[in-house]
C-alpha cells in the first residue's frame, strides 16, 4: 500500500483480514502470551479498523486468535 492510500476498512466480521493486518503490524506477537484484552486493543488500532467496539465480545476475539494460530501455523 502506498503511503497516500487509505487502508480498507476493517470489521469484526472480516476475521481473516485482520489476522493479515495483525500480522503485518505485530510480527513478533507472543500468541501464547496475548491476552484478550491485549488483542482487543492492538484490534482497535489497526490502520482502518472501521466497527463499534462494543460489538467484540469473548468468542470473537478468541477465533481471530485461532485464526491467527492457524495462519501462522501454515506459514511454517
């Protein structure tokens, strides 16, 4: 993306495309040590994270997590 380009708007519903964002910012993440509240706040800052906070809930932010073990599981 370039630096002029606005990010594609992010929403809880588009779980895949925030495991890549997390990814992209959080390289180096810990998943074993992440914390849910601690995911749900780099969430919430990812470049156009677009959806009501509010909205999160336990089970969401636990199958982005799953999500993102499966996708760095497939990396290696």
């Amino acid at each position: 993306m370039r630096d002029n380009e606005q990010p594609k708007p992010l929403y809880w519903e588009a779980s895949y495309e925030i495991v890549l964002s997390l990814m992209e910012h959080h390289p180096h993440a810990d998943l074993d040590a992440l914390g849910l509240q601690e995911l749900y706040e780099w969430i919430l800052a990812l470049p156009g994270f677009a959806d009501e906070p509010i909205l999160a809930n336990d089970e969401l932010l636990t199958a982005i997590l799953r999500e993102w073990y499966e996708e760095i599981g497939e990396d290696s």
